[in-house]
C-alpha cells in the first residue's frame, strides 16, 4: 500500500509538472506572438533611435513623441531632442535652451547638459528640469520645441551645485500627485559612492519652494536617477544603482505609502540589469510612461564603453504583478498600437 501510495504522489508530481510546463510554454508564445508587428500595430526593436544619447525623458503632444536625453559621450553644450509622429522614425531637433553657456553661474562645474526631466503642468506649459555644471536648471515653455526659458528670471539654477555639499547636485525628476501636488526628486552621490535622494514640494509656479522642507528621502542601494511613479495607491520610486559606465549599473524599486515613503525595497528588486548575453548592458537612469493600460520603461544602456562613454536609448514593456510588485523586465523592445 506505501508503494502504491509513492507511486501515486510520483505520479501526480509529474502530471502537476507537464501542466506548469504546458502553461509556461503557452505564456511564452503568447508573449511572441505579441511582439508581432500586425496592420495596427508596429514593433518598436532596441536602441530606439540611431545615436548616442541617454537619460531620457518623454512627453507626448497633440499626436508627437517628444524624448529629451543626454548627448554621449558624457553630455554637450546642448540637449538632445528627438521628434516622432510614429515612434519608429526619429528626427533630432536642436532648442536654443538649456545650453551650457546659458546655464552657468558661480556655483557650476564643468559638466556639461546632463538629465532632463521634462513634464506639461497643470497649466498645460511644459516644465523641465535639468542638470548642467553639477547643479539643477528649471525652464518652461508653451510648446515641446520651445521657445525655452529659464523660470528665474535672474537666470539661476533652481537647485546651486553646493546646496548640500557632500553629495552630487543632479539627475531632477518631476512628479505631479494626484491631488496635483508637483514634487521635485534629485540627487546623486560623488565618486560613484553615497548616493541620495533629496524631494522638496514645489509651488503652483513649479519653481519656488521651501528649504527648510527638503527631505532626505534615500531608499535602500539608491545611487541616483530617481523615478516616481504611483499605481493602485502606492508611491514606487525607482532609481539606478552601480556605476553608469559598465555592467553594474541597474534599475531597483522600493515602496513606500506616501511621496516621502518610508521605502521598502521590492522583494525582486533590481528590475532591470545586464543580461547574460550583454547585449543589454548597463541599463539604468530610465523614464517611464503608459499608453492605454501598459506600462513602458524607456532608458539608456551601453552601447561602447572601451575609450569614451557611449550608451543608446532602449524600450521595454513595464508590468506589475497581483501583489503590486514590479516584474522583472524582459529586453526584448515592444509592439505599440500605430499612432
């Protein structure tokens, strides 16, 4: 009878097995089968665009993709800009703000135009936020392609380069709440160690805001480059963690119940790293945006790194799981509706 009775839980072991298995297979082809271009839709491969950019941003207007991102190696003395009607066919565009002769006071360093964080507010202006001379410039505009401005109208950055002096001045991001609060997340660390998140509200002016209400907000392995994001109630902020310039860098996540947490690092945590075959390699400092009900991550990864920094810009499918966690990313590009 106890062999009978093996037998039997061997037996429905196996069955259990070939039904998980069946089950995978059929996921698996359901996943290849909509990374299929078809009349209404088309598939989006990786690096998106031809070029050498990073740290993206993007906004979408009166039927246009807009991606803002750094020029490689390591930033230029403008912004990158892109332009599409269909996010398969690009066209680089040149505004005459931020620069880095423009964006430059006694605070700066040499670092060039890095970073942008690009938002429409509540006022249907467009906002951005970005990083040039190590320290945070704000500039508004009515259209995507400008005319840009520096908001302050003494033409400083928003956020001096030695407001906190220990740690690195950059990689802004902007997040509007709900209830239409604008949240302003930065920061960074120097010498590739002891990054920190800062986040400050900011006023219905999206420039003026209290020092005295700066919070450190740091989640657990963050570097820099973070990302709010809130669904089903919960704040997610994303961040990068490594070393932008090889296979160490990464996205993770943590969780926290208000835009100033207190964060716990997801459970599966990092998201988004080097895969085994290094075509994506180094990925990190990401966006990320939703058409319909998908989710997308939109970020750079190393496309050369042998003499100078080199990366290309990459986008993924971004999903959640039943229990509200981030999944795991799968770098395989992805199928839009046409536009």
């Amino acid at each position: 009878m106890q062999n009978k009775s093996y037998l039997s839980s061997i037996a429905i072991f196996i069955i259990s097995l070939s039904l998980i298995q069946c089950k995978q297979a059929a996921e698996e082809k359901q996943t290849g089968d909509q990374l299929k271009e078809s009349p209404e839709t088309v598939m989006i491969n990786n690096p998106v665009v031809d070029g050498d950019f990073a740290d993206p941003s993007i906004v979408k207007y009166e039927g246009k993709c807009y991606i803002y991102a750094t020029i490689d190696p390591w930033g230029g003395e403008e912004l990158g800009v892109l332009e599409s009607s269909d996010f398969k066919n690009w066209e680089q565009k040149h505004i005459e703000w931020p620069t880095k002769t423009l964006c430059t006071s006694p605070t700066s360093n040499d670092s060039k135009v890095w970073a942008p964080s690009v938002i429409q507010g509540k006022d249907g202006k467009f906002y951005m936020y970005i990083s040039v001379g190590s320290e945070v410039w704000a500039g508004v505009s009515e259209h995507p392609l400008g005319p840009w401005k520096n908001m302050k109208e003494d033409n400083s950055p928003l956020i001096k380069g030695d407001m906190f002096p220990e740690y690195h001045m950059i990689d802004a991001e902007v997040f509007i709440d709900d209830d239409k609060q604008v949240y302003l997340y930065w920061g960074s660390g120097l010498n590739w160690v002891n990054g920190h998140c800062f986040v400050v509200k900011l006023e219905d002016d999206m420039k003026s805001f209290n020092k005295e209400e700066i919070k450190d907000v740091t989640p657990p392995n963050y570097f820099e480059a973070p990302l709010m994001l809130k669904e089903n109630g919960k704040y997610y902020l994303m961040y990068s963690d490594g070393k932008c310039t090889n296979e160490t860098y990464k996205v993770r996540y943590a969780i926290g119940d208000t835009p100033y947490g207190p964060w716990k690092e997801g459970e599966n945590s990092p998201v988004l790293t080097t895969s085994e075959d290094k075509t994506t390699l180094g990925p990190g400092h990401h966006t990320v945006f939703k058409e319909g009900d998908q989710h997308y991550i939109l970020y750079h990864r190393i496309k050369n790194n042998e003499d100078e920094l080199f990366r290309e810009l990459a986008i993924d499918s971004l999903n959640f799981d039943n229990n509200g966690k981030i999944k795991k990313v799968n770098p395989s590009g992805v199928v839009f509706s046409k536009m």
